[in-house]
C-alpha cells in the first residue's frame, strides 16, 4: 500500500470517527449555529450612519448571508448621542434620520 493510500485510509477513518462521536442535545435549534453577525466598528469605526447601514444590511440578504445564518447587524459605538430624562438612549438624528427601535 502506498503512502497516499495509506493517507486516504487514515483520513478516512479519521472522519468516521468524528461522525460517530455525535453529541445530543436539546432539540429546540437553540446553538446550532452560532450568533452571526456583522459589526459595524471593525471596518467603518464611528463612520457611520442610515444610509450606510442599509446599504450592508441589504448586502447581506443580496449576497446570501442572510440564508446562511447571518441575522444580526450590530452598531457598535457613534450610534447615540445621549440618554433623555427618564435613560433611554438617544441615537444622532443627523446620522440616522429614522431612529432605532
């Protein structure tokens, strides 16, 4: 047998017994994917704003992240201005004319 076939063998068995060790869980689709997202500071820092922030949510859903687990668009920072009287966030109205929820 030669060194490649002796590979494939051992790769092969390798996979098997990776399969063959399944953990069970609960069966209510909690955990099976992580939380996946997209972040706004790594890339834009504090450069940001409604329209920018669309434009990648709509991305996600154009290019099939979305389909593959991607549901969260996270504003890291440069989001809010300050907190009104009773401490709820206030985000920029200049830079998201909309609000948050």
């Amino acid at each position: 047998m030669g060194k490649v076939s002796v590979c494939l063998l051992l790769t092969s068995i390798s996979v098997l017994l990776v399969f063959a060790n399944v953990s069970h869980g609960l069966d209510n689709g909690v955990g099976l994917v992580p939380a996946m997202g997209w972040n706004s500071w790594n890339y834009f820092r504090c450069q940001i704003n409604e329209t920018l922030i669309r434009e990648v949510a709509d991305a996600m859903v154009s290019s099939g992240l979305r389909d593959a687990g991607y549901k969260y668009v996270n504003l890291d920072d440069c989001w809010m201005q300050k907190r009104d009287g009773d401490g709820r966030i206030v985000p920029f109205a200049d830079k998201f004319p909309s609000g948050m929820k």
